[in-house]
C-alpha cells in the first residue's frame, strides 16, 4: 500500500508534462502552434474587391503615361561601327585585319545631331551576340585576388588566364582578359568634346570589390592577348573601364558605359568621331555599336516600364468594369448558402 500511494503521488506531482512525455512528442501548447494568433482575416465583398481595383488602376495608369512619356523624351542615337570601319578589301577576313599589329585601325565618322542633346550626355557601347553570362566564363575570376594584394596568387577557377611564366596573373581569369579596348574620341563643330571617365563605375565595387593595394601584373603577356592593357602603376580601385566591364552583363546583348559628355550638343551639330576598332567581335558574330543618350528621371531609354505600368493599370480598370457590370446586373447577397454545392435552395416557382 505504501509503495502505490506514493508512486501515484509522485505521477500527480509530475504534472502534465510527464504525461506528455509518456504519451509520445505530442508538442506543449501554444497560440502559435494551435494556430491562434491574432490575425487579419478581411471579408472580400464584391465593393471592396471593385475599390482595389480602382485603386490600382488609378496609381498605375498615370504612372505608366509619366514613364512613357520621360523615356520619349530620352535623345537617344546608336552607330553601328564594327562593319563600316573594316576596309573594303578586309572584309572577307575582318578577324585577320583587327588581329594583325600592323594594319590601321582608326576609323573616322561624322554625325549630324537631329535632336537637342542637353548635358551630362552618357557614351555607351553596346556589344551582341556576346555571352557575358556563359557559366565558365562568370566563375572565370577571383574576387579574393581583386580585393587583396595578400592573395595574388589566384585560383585554379581563372585556367587558362592564371600564370605566365610561373607567375601569377592580376587580374586573372577570362573576364578581365576580354576586357573591351575599342576607343573613342569626339569633337562638335571642331571643338573637342571631353569624355570623362570618372564615377563610371559603382561606388561600392571600387570600395569593397577591387582593393586600392593591387595593381596589375603579368596582365596580356605571352602569346595569348585578349583585350585591353592595363596600367601596372595604378590600382584596380581605380581602373574603372575594368570594373565596368568586370560587372558581367546578364543577356547577350548589352551596354557598358564608356564615359560622360558635360556639353550640350544643338540640332544640326556635326559630330566627328574617332574610333580605334580593335575588340575583336568577328570571330562569333559579334555587333559593336557606339551610342549616346541623355537621362531623365526614370533613367535611360526604357519602354518596358511604362508599358507594363499601363498593362497592369488597364487590366485593373477593365476587371473593375467587369465586377460593377455583374455587381449591377446579378447581385446575389453575402453569405447566401444557396451558392453551396451540398446545400442548394430550392427553385422559386
């Protein structure tokens, strides 16, 4: 008698959790695991779900007319070049003439300006048909050797561009190696146009990205040359062309900016250009385009923004017209069961 009384004494005293324990991981009671926390939980009735969509009509319809409307007034020019500055008596074998060290490759163009083009004036290549996103060619780097002078040695990740002559490459990998090297030089009406390459480049790659105390070695030795050359005596925080070009492009087709005009080009200026065509496109297809472009407010030249603005606010507004027409027409009461499967009501006679 003793030993059962106080066996179911000490069962009592252990309390709910020892009979939890026993029955199995049944888990300890709380609003959250049950499920019972306060909520929002909104009835969608036919005026409310006619508000919201008026709403969003409202909001996206004047913005989608406001973006169209600022990317209309983007000046916005592109010349072709890779074509028009190959020789005639080259072009049968252009990959030939830009790869050879003694053909010229200066190419001069004129211009004439259609539209009023105001200041800062963004020059840009564009490049096609170039896989800046091909898998070998993304991992083709290493960010800790851009970064820091204490590992130049790089990685196994930038084969074939690593060493040269048992020593180490800076930057290493294909990207940097393919680093874009056309130039270009403009003037209007006979007067130089500077283009200033500063603060072309992202503040946070040239702050944390590419570290001040690594300057380039060993880069486009050998056999092998890819694009551009870098200067060993500055640093790459401070090689923005190879930052730009470093920030790999996701389609095929892209822009990289190239520099920054801060003159106002008028109608029927006539603008000369300089080009040095040397990137070599011609090998997979390539198209090279020099282009400039003004800015507004939401950025360069972008319909696509403001025309999915319109396909949202325009659906929007015709759902709206669809609900107040059936709203109107066939109203049926909150709640009514007779809309239930298992419970409809019986037929009006």
């Amino acid at each position: 008698m003793t030993s059962s009384s106080s066996s179911t004494s000490a069962a009592a005293n252990a309390g709910p959790s020892a009979s939890s324990t026993n029955n199995g991981k049944k888990p300890k009671y709380s609003k959250f695991s049950q499920q019972e926390l306060p909520a929002w939980k909104p009835i969608i009735t036919p005026s409310w779900v006619i508000t919201q969509f008026a709403v969003i009509a409202v909001i996206f319809i004047p913005l989608g007319l406001a973006s169209l409307f600022a990317s209309e007034n983007v000046v916005e020019i592109s010349y072709r070049y890779d074509q028009e500055c190959i020789p005639h008596q080259h072009r049968d074998d252009a990959v030939a003439f830009v790869q050879s060290t003694t053909t010229n490759k200066t190419c001069l163009r004129k211009w004439i300006v259609t539209k009023k083009m105001k200041a800062p004036i963004y020059v840009y290549y564009q490049i096609d048909n170039f896989y800046q996103n091909h898998r070998r060619y993304v991992k083709s780097k290493d960010d800790k050797q851009l970064s820091s002078k204490a590992d130049e040695k790089g990685s196994s990740s930038c084969e074939p561009e690593l060493t040269h002559d048992g020593k180490p490459i800076v930057p290493c990998g294909l990207i940097a190696w393919s680093l874009f090297n056309d130039t270009y030089s403009l003037s209007a009406n006979n007067k130089t146009l500077m283009i200033d390459k500063k603060n072309i480049a992202w503040k946070s790659d040239k702050t944390t990205k590419f570290g001040s105390d690594v300057y380039p070695k060993n880069f486009q030795q050998g056999d092998l040359i890819g694009g551009a050359k870098l200067n060993e005596s500055i640093p790459l925080s401070e090689q923005e062309d190879l930052i730009v070009w470093m920030r790999t492009a996701p389609l095929s087709s892209f822009r990289k900016l190239y520099g920054k005009i801060e003159t106002d080009l008028e109608v029927n200026d006539e603008l000369d250009m300089v080009i040095e065509n040397s990137y070599n496109t011609y090998n997979f297809g390539g198209k090279k385009n020099l282009v400039l472009s003004t800015t507004t407010w939401i950025g360069g030249r972008n319909d696509f923004v403001g025309m999915a603005c319109l396909a949202i606010g325009g659906l929007s507004l015709l759902f709206d017209l669809v609900f107040i027409v059936l709203h109107v027409m066939k109203p049926r009461p909150l709640g009514d069961p007779c809309y239930l499967s298992w419970n409809r009501c019986p037929k009006k006679e």
